[in-house]
C-alpha cells in the first residue's frame, strides 16, 4: 500500500463510508478457540481491523500483523489466516476463551475498491463436567484492570434447584463458608475439592466496586465416578479368595474318595 493511501483507508475504516454490512452471531466453548468470520470481496491493498468495544483486538496492513497496540487480554491468542486474506477471508482466530470474551467484535476491512464492516457476537458456552471426589477450579470473568481497583469485594453464590447459598467472600481477605472452598486471591476463581452430586448447580461470581460490577454464571455437574473397574475387581478378589479354594477342596474330596 502507497504511503500516501492510507489516512483515507483509516479515515473511511473508522466512519460511515463502509459500503458493506454483515452481522454474525458465533458460540465457542470455554478454554477452547473459536474462529470469528470476517468475509469481504476482494481487493487490493488490504487493512484489518478487529476490535473490541475501544480494545484493540489485531491489526493488519502492508502485508502483515501490526500488534503494538493490542490489548493485554489477546496477546498471543489471536491469529489471521494470512493466506486466504486476498480470496476476501480477514476471519479471526480467537485462542483459549475466557468468558470475559464474550461481546461484539467489529471487523474492518478496506481495500482499494470496497469497504466492509462486519459485526461478530460471541458467546462463550460453559462445559464444566466433574467426576465425584475431584476437584474444580472455576473461573471468575474480570477486565485485566480489575485486580487493582480499590475497594474490590467477591461473593461467590451456589444456586442449586433455586436453593441459594453463600460459599465465601473476598473483600480483602478471603472467608470461605464451607471447609472444601477456597477464593483464589490472584484471579477470584473458586477452588472446591472432593466434588459430591449436591454441588452441582449454578456458579455465581459478583465482583463489585465502588464504580464496576461484573456478574459471571458458570454451570457446573458432578457425574457418577465410573465404579466398572471397583467392580471387576471384586469380582476377581471373590473368585481367587473364595471360589477357587472351595474347588480345589472339591476335587481333593473327589479324588480321596475315589470318585474322580
């Protein structure tokens, strides 16, 4: 691109001029990537512009990756697929969610012929499964700039069968309600050991401040521990102790009697 091209390029980016419009709705689950679409026709000369509300989410131009005013929150968690980006594909890679991801991402995009605006929601599904007697640490959505506001305070809440119950609370300090839960003072994340079927239900994490308040729900199920193997192993345990010994005194009988 021509160094004299691109403060119209940027100008007509950031305006109304966007002569194509596109809405996308895209579902990725917890911890996992997820690609966000950005289709556009083909030009030459592209620039890439993936944002977040005011974040700076990836940028592209003069062939490649300009990253110096990325957010923090995706720094090395995001990826163009540079080969397809002449065949009018500018979708986005989104590496290892997190629910504070969830929201609408415009994406830019301007060449020399056409100027496209596509806007992506995201929603973050939770898949959070558990076996009994483990244990589970579940995350607690907050902006990287959370953990130094003053006068921070956490309550995570358990809403089982629309029973609800405080676990602890942070305000801090950490207080738990209940011996196998613990509040994580560097992330507010739950840490809950030795897992039974009642704590499945509801997660509610409120982190709340003078001026922000976020509230996270997370699902959480505690499945039946599989007992196939406690089980064959009785069976074998019952066979060698008990079975075998009483055939083998059968066939001694059997033999000292003359009937074998």
């Amino acid at each position: 691109m021509k160094g004299q091209n691109i403060p119209s390029l940027l100008l007509c980016l950031l305006s109304i001029c966007a002569t194509t419009w596109e809405k996308e709705t895209v579902a990725g689950l917890f911890a996992k990537d997820v690609t966000l679409p950005c289709p556009f026709p083909p030009g030459d000369d592209e620039v890439i512009y993936w944002k977040k509300e005011d974040n700076d989410v990836h940028s592209y131009y003069y062939g490649r990756d300009y990253l110096e005013s990325q957010h923090l929150d995706y720094r090395n968690r995001t990826h163009l697929f540079h080969e397809n980006i002449p065949h009018g594909n500018a979708s986005l890679k989104l590496s290892n969610l997190t629910l504070t991801d969830e929201g609408l991402y415009l994406c830019y995009v301007g060449t020399q012929q056409t100027k496209t605006e596509v806007e992506v929601e995201l929603h973050v599904r939770d898949q959070l499964s558990k076996a009994k007697g483990d244990s589970v640490s579940i995350t607690c959505g907050y902006s990287s700039d959370t953990l130094h506001r003053e006068g921070v305070s956490v309550v995570w809440i358990l809403n089982r069968n629309s029973v609800i119950s405080v676990l602890a609370t942070f305000n801090g300090t950490s207080h738990s309600y209940q011996p196998r839960v613990q509040i994580n003072q560097s992330d507010y994340s739950l840490l809950l050991r030795d897992l039974t079927a009642n704590d499945s239900g509801e997660y509610l994490c409120n982190i709340s401040s003078p001026h922000y308040t976020k509230l996270t729900v997370r699902t959480l199920q505690v499945e039946h521990s599989d007992n196939t193997w406690i089980v064959v192993t009785a069976v074998i345990v019952v066979l060698v102790v008990i079975v075998l010994p009483v055939i083998g005194v059968y066939v001694y009988v059997k033999r000292e009697s003359g009937l074998l």
